[in-house]
C-alpha cells in the first residue's frame, strides 16, 4: 500500500486520533481492563478504515480486520480464515 496523506481537517483521523489516546489511557499503573482495550481496538480499526476508505486507499486487510473484531462475524467464519479455507 502506497502511503497515505491525510487532511487535518478530516473527522475520520479525528476519530482515529481519539481512538489512540483512549487506547493509551487505558494503560494505567493498576492495570488494564481487556474488554475495554478490546473494544477501543475495534473503534481503532474502523476509524483507520474508514480514514483509509475516504482517502480511497481502502485495504481489503483493513477490511478483514474490522469484519474479524465484529461481534456478529460468526466464529466459523473467523475459524476458517484462519485455517486458510
């Protein structure tokens, strides 16, 4: 994938943006809370997705991550990607 420049301006890399520092606040000394991390994961990836799509350099791996960490993806699906079939 070519390298993207993306427009300040852009409310898909704000989101992107805000979807880190959440991530990253997530880290704190007492610990972190996985099912948090994990949902700030899948927001990440959207945002990155959809940043990506409005810069028309959408990425079918983008795609099929964003697809993997949706909760209505069914596990046999998921389980059959990763077994190559």
């Amino acid at each position: 994938m070519a390298p993207v420049t993306v427009l300040p301006q852009s409310e898909n890399l704000q989101a992107l943006r805000l979807a880190i520092q959440e991530m990253d606040s997530l880290f704190t000394p007492e610990g972190v809370n996985f099912v948090a991390l994990a949902k700030c994961f899948q927001g990440t990836a959207e945002a990155l997705l959809a940043t990506l799509e409005e810069n028309q350099s959408a990425s079918i791996r983008f795609t099929a991550v964003v697809k993997a960490l949706d909760l209505r993806t069914p596990k046999s699906q998921l389980q059959a990607f990763v077994n190559g079939g």
